[in-house]
C-alpha cells in the first residue's frame, strides 16, 4: 500500500472512532458498546503504527529507541482524546441552549485542551531528541498533525453551531 493511501485509510479509521464513539447505542447495552470501541481503538491504533513505521523511515538503532517512546506518546494521546470526547459531548447535551456561563466553560474547556495539547508534544521533545535526529522528530509531529488535521476537519464538518 502506497503511503497516501495507507494515510487516507489510517485518517478514515481514526476519524471512525471520533464519530461512532459520539453515537448513541442504538441495540446494543452500554458494556457491548464499550467492547465495540475498545476493539475499534486497538484496530486504528495498529493500523496507524503501521502507518508511521512505513513514513518515518527509521534505522533499526533508531526504531529500537523510538517505539517506547511511540507507545507512551500514543497512551498519552488517547487519554487526551478522551478528555476531547468529553468536551464535545458535554458540548453536543447543552449547544442549543448555550448560556454565557456554559459558553465560558465550554471556553475554558477548549483553550486548556489546546494548551495541554502543546505542552504533551513539548514535553516529548527531549525523549524524542535522545534518540532520533530533528528531521525525524519534525517528520513525525508533522505526521501527528496531518492526522489531527483531517479528524479536526471531519468533526467540524459534523458539529454543529452554537445556535
């Protein structure tokens, strides 16, 4: 699989998982859903791995030091994704009779997110730099942001205005 497509197809699996885990369960109980996900995650987790092991071009010395570091990142990731999720369905509950003080929550909410966000990928750089070159370092946060970008673009597409 070429790397534009192993992009397109990686992006597709992540942006899945931000618009089903938005979804109410329709026939399935809260516990099959939670098992559903959790599958669904693992799945777009490996498929996004393989994605960066074929972009980042990694020497065996390289790869040796970068994947714990990978892995951490990625657990710290999801958590941060999660806290997301939270924001957009405390967001998706109340958007249509937003008052002042929600709004400044929702707000809040949003810039220290932002804010967390930097401050997880500042906090990497030193680990990443211990073990990998600037131009790789570069070329996975540019990897880690085109990923974001397009499942920033895919929520926006499907959250709606405040009204």
């Amino acid at each position: 699989m070429t790397s534009k497509k192993s992009l397109i197809v990686s992006i597709s699996l992540l942006t899945l998982i931000l618009v089903l885990s938005g979804l109410p369960a329709l026939a399935q109980d809260k516990e099959k859903q939670s098992d559903n996900m959790q599958i669904l995650r693992e799945k777009v987790r490996a498929d996004k791995k393989l994605f960066m092991a074929q972009n980042m071009q990694l020497t065996e010395a390289q790869a040796k030091g970068f994947w714990p570091i990978y892995e951490s990142y990625q657990n710290d990731l999801m958590k941060y994704n999660d806290r997301v999720m939270a924001m957009i369905k405390s967001y998706a509950s109340g958007y249509e009779s937003m008052t002042e003080t929600s709004a400044k929550q929702l707000l809040d909410t949003y810039f220290g997110l932002e804010m967390d966000r930097v401050n997880m990928g500042k906090a990497y750089l030193p680990k990443l730099q211990a073990v990998l070159p600037n131009v790789k370092i570069a070329r996975f946060y540019q990897l880690e942001n085109k990923i974001q970008a397009a499942i920033s673009f895919d929520a926006a597409i499907h959250i709606p205005l405040i009204k």
